[in-house]
C-alpha cells in the first residue's frame, strides 16, 4: 500500500493513513454533493469512499483473526520491502501484527462517522 495523502509521524517511520484519509474524504464530497453537485459524481465519490473503507476492513479483519492471512501478508511485501502494518507494528510500536490491525479497523470504523460529522457540522450534509 503506497499511500502519501496523510502522514501521522511516530518517532521517525510514518504512518500511513492516506487510503483512509481519502475515503473519509470521497464520503464527505458525496454527502456534500462534491464540486458539481450532480447525482453520478456523488454517486462516484460513494462507491470509491465505501470501497477503500471495505478494501480496509478485509484485510485489517483477515491480520487481526487468521495466522494464514498474517502469513501471506508477511511475504507478500513490494519489491522486497516489508509491509507497512508489519513495519509499524515491529519497528514503531513494538507490538504484534494483529494489535497494528485493530487499531486500523477502529480507525477504519471511524472514517464514515467522521465524514457524515463533518458534512453535517457544515451544514452540507
């Protein structure tokens, strides 16, 4: 996952919350009616939004319940590079893979209640 929309710095690896930063993002344009206001674009930013959340969930869900998924997680890094949950957890937070995982699928969670807040807060939504 090479995402660079959001960075949250611990010690001196980021975090990288980008994926979800931009779906809470495509989720506030379609509440709000994005920059046109028409129907297919809200409808677009919808099913990108839900779709990067639900892409999320999966593979958060499958680290946090299945040794099979944190196994093939583990040895499926990009150009030989170590994953990015697995870099947190081990480097940055001392902790396990599946400790890493709950806590992105909380913050998975929480980006549609983000979304719809702000838009309603702005009175968009």
């Amino acid at each position: 996952m090479v995402d660079a929309w959001v960075c949250l710095r611990l010690e001196a690896e980021p975090v990288i919350l980008g994926e979800l930063a931009f779906a809470t993002l495509c989720l506030i344009r379609a509440w709000t009616g994005g920059f046109t206001s028409g129907n297919t674009e809200r409808t677009a930013y919808s099913m990108m939004g839900w779709l990067l959340i639900g892409n999320n969930v999966g593979l958060c869900w499958g680290l946090l319940t299945s040794p099979q998924a944190r196994a093939v997680y583990a040895n499926n890094g990009s150009f030989g590079l170590r994953n990015d949950y697995i870099r947190l957890a081990e480097d940055v937070m001392g902790s396990s893979l599946p400790s890493v995982a709950l806590m992105m699928l909380i913050v998975a969670f929480l980006s549609p209640a983000i979304a719809f807040a702000w838009s309603y807060l702005r009175g968009e939504g």
